[in-house]
C-alpha cells in the first residue's frame, strides 16, 4: 500500500482545530534571569530563604503519540507501520540563586530519552526507554552586574548555544520537537566554562569545554575526563544582534497576538579536536585503518523573526569534519563537508491556535556516502506542517499539538552499521530510516508545572 499523506494530514488537523477554552489563574511570562541559558518562566514551586537564597521547582512532561509508515528501501516489500506511546521528556530542574541575585544556579535531570545520544560514534551503547533519570544542566553562574544586562560567568555542564535551536529550550520549540538538521548538527550539553556578555542590543558567549556532539561522535554531557567520546579541547562561541524588540522575546519562536516586532540575527561556532593526547579509542569500525587524530568545526547562521501572530526563523549551518589515520594505512587524510537549512514560520489563527510549517534540507558528503555505494542519499528534504492549541492564554505550561513529517529522500544512509550511526534516536523524531521515504506524525500533550 502507499503512505496516506493527506488523511494523515487531515487526522491531525481534526484533532486539533477550532479555539480551546482559556483557563485562567496564570500571568505572563516573568523576564529572562540569565540569557539564552534560561526560557521564560512558567509556573513552578519557589522557595525562599532568610539569607535571600532561592529555589524553584519545575516539571517539564510531554506524552506523545507516534505513529511512523515506510515504503520499502532495506525493509520487505511492504510499508512497514509502526505506532505507540512515548513520554520522551520528564524533566526535573532546579535553579534560584545562592545569597545574591548575582550568583546563580540550574539543575535538571531528564527521565525521558529526547536528550540522550546513545547507539553513536565509537563509545558504550547506552541504553534507553530505562526511565532512569539522565543529568543535564548542572552549572552555576555570576551575573558580574546582578541584571540581565552585562557581564556573566558559567560554570559546569550546559546546553550549548551554537545554535538557535538548541538554545531555545525544548518546551518551547514550535514544532512538537526540533528540526532533524538540530538533532545531527547540534553540539548538544557539553561541560566547561563560558563567558558573555549582554548589552541592550548585543550579546556574545564564548566558552572552553569538552567538545560536543559532532559527526559519528556523542555529545559529551555526563562523560569522565579521560572518557573516549570526549574531545581533547573545544572551543565555541555566539553572537547576536538585536534588531529590535526584547532578549525575552527570543526565549521561543512563538509570537502572541499583540505582542512587538523583533528582530535578531546570530551566528555560533564549535572547534574540537580529539586524539592528540587524551586516552581513549576513536576509532571507527566504518573505516579501513585505526584513527590518529580528527579536527572538527561547526559553524551557523541564523534569523529570528516576530510580529504580532506571526513568526519566521531561517538557519544555515556547516560542519567539517577531518580525520588524521595511522601512518602505512589504505588512507592518510579524510574530509567531509556536510550542510543545512531549515526554514520555519507559524501564525495564530486565534488567540490560541497556532499553525505552523517547516521545511528542512541538508547534505551528507558525498564520499560518506559513495563509501557504501549507496545511489541516493546525499540530499535529505524533509517537510513538517502542525498546529498548537494552548490551553492556557500566552504560556507553554499547557498544551496540545499535532503534526506531520515526511521525509522526501532515503534516510538510509543515516542508518548504516550496526547502531544508528547519525540518525537522531526515532523515539523522539519517529524517523527509523532504512527505507526510501517515511512519514511520521505525532500527537503531544505538554504540561509544565
């Protein structure tokens, strides 16, 4: 049978359309704290102590529903239909200050599998569905001038803000999750220290750490010092400029009704290099001779746009990945370039229900792929059209989505070897590859308290 795009399509517009009941009890979002590192705030338990230190409390669910179609590639003849339920993010964060509104502080831990890069590069298998809980944030930071604006110093394990994407904090993406181009090209949480800066219309970061997650490589969150998947030394820094409007409307890609115009353009970048002298096995079975060393860059590009109802986002990004092999080998040297672009945009039709459309593209070096003699797979195009229906007025702490995916090119080559070798996990994107084309749609509810 062939995939039913349009009743799928139709599916999720039925579940979703028409205008939710607002709930009352919630205000608007307070102003940012700390820049990038924190979204806006949504409900949650707060603390206070008598020497003014602070503590919140706050749960971030999402359940959802996935449902994944196949035509064959390396499956059966048949298309191969694959659904169920999933809870991809429970996250867990703890963050308030410590004595002074200058010295600040975030943890979270996540039950879920969204943030996890297992089955990739080189390292231990880590397992997942487990329900155990995963570190992610664990950093303190000085806020030099005690406001948002100045000068700021982070220390610890972080999210890294190379990228628009990633830095915009998983509940409140427009689509039910980030683009696939994210999930390979992001650098992902790293350990290290950062410093930036913020002014009224500038902001930069730069920061020292671990490296990231780069190609045939997991990121480095929760990794030892002498850990395999971790690079020697990585550097990175962001850029941004403020066009008009507030930091905090930048702390998600949505646009209320009524809300200003804003305008902000950035770009981040990652250099890491591996092998030169911390222990630890790079090398990679996908290749005929043992590994010396590899260099790897990330760099992007990125436009943030909204007015009123309505929002626009475009990003370019670029890696370049250099692996150094051992001397009397079959191959001395091996470069890859690989690229991405994702545009995406959304548009209250109500004061509640949003709509929204991405379409993504990149390109996998085209040696990667003749390596396996594979005859497509060096252009990936992939399209995803949703809507949002929030329950409660200009807040991300309640909400239904639906949306569709389809995949308009081989994802094969993403699926090659015996673990998902880039293929972000399919528990959180539903894309399972190993087929010519692939449709995925997804139902969510997203609750934060």
């Amino acid at each position: 049978m062939t995939i039913k795009r349009s009743v799928l399509a139709a599916i999720g517009a039925a579940l979703l359309s028409g205008n939710g009941s607002a709930m009352a009890g919630l205000g608007d979002r307070a102003d940012l704290t700390r820049l990038r590192t924190q979204p806006g705030q949504e409900p949650a338990w707060l603390v206070e102590r008598a020497d003014n230190s602070t503590m919140r409390l706050s749960v971030l669910s999402q359940t959802r529903y996935m449902y994944s179609v196949r035509q064959s590639g390396f499956t059966s003849s048949d298309d191969i239909q694959t659904n169920g339920f999933t809870m991809p993010r429970t996250r867990i964060a703890l963050d308030g200050t410590i004595v002074s509104s200058q010295l600040s502080y975030r943890v979270s831990f996540d039950f879920g599998d969204a943030e996890l890069s297992r089955g990739r590069g080189n390292g231990a298998f880590l397992p997942g569905s487990t329900g155990s809980g995963r570190l992610l944030d664990a950093f303190a930071q000085y806020n030099f001038s005690g406001r948002q604006e100045g000068y700021y110093l982070k220390a610890g394990q972080f999210q890294s803000i190379v990228m628009t994407e990633e830095a915009v904090d998983s509940g409140r993406q427009l689509a039910i999750d980030r683009s696939l181009s994210s999930e390979l090209f992001g650098p992902g949480y790293t350990q290290g220290v950062a410093l930036g800066r913020v002014l009224s219309d500038y902001a930069w970061e730069v920061s020292i750490n671990d490296g990231g997650r780069m190609f045939l490589s997991r990121e480095t969150d929760n990794t030892a010092f002498n850990d395999q998947d971790e690079s020697d030394l990585g550097f990175s820094g962001r850029f941004d400029w403020k066009i008009k409007g507030d930091w905090d409307q930048f702390s998600d890609f949505t646009s209320w009704r009524g809300s200003n115009e804003a305008a902000k353009l950035g770009a981040g970048f990652q250099y890491q290099f591996k092998g030169q002298y911390n222990p630890g096995n790079i090398n990679i079975p996908l290749f005929p001779d043992p590994i010396d060393s590899g260099q790897f860059v990330t760099w992007s590009l990125d436009y943030q746009y909204e007015d009123d109802g309505w929002n626009f986002f475009a990003a370019y990004t670029g890696m370049w990945v250099d692996f150094e092999f051992v001397d009397g080998g079959v191959l001395s040297t091996l470069g890859s370039l690989h690229n991405s672009v994702v545009l995406q945009g959304g548009w209250f039709i109500t004061d509640d229900t949003e709509w929204f459309a991405r379409f993504e593209t990149f390109w996998i070096d085209k040696d990667y792929r003749n390596a396996f003699g594979l005859p497509n797979g060096f252009i990936h195009r992939i399209a995803t059209v949703g809507v949002t229906q929030y329950l409660l007025p200009e807040s991300h702490a309640a909400k239904l989505q639906a949306d569709v995916s389809f995949a308009f090119d081989s994802l094969t080559l993403l699926t090659v070897g015996t673990t998902s070798i880039l293929l972000p996990d399919p528990s959180v994107t539903g894309f399972q590859g190993l087929t010519d084309e692939e449709l995925v749609f997804r139902l969510q509810l997203q609750l934060e308290f």
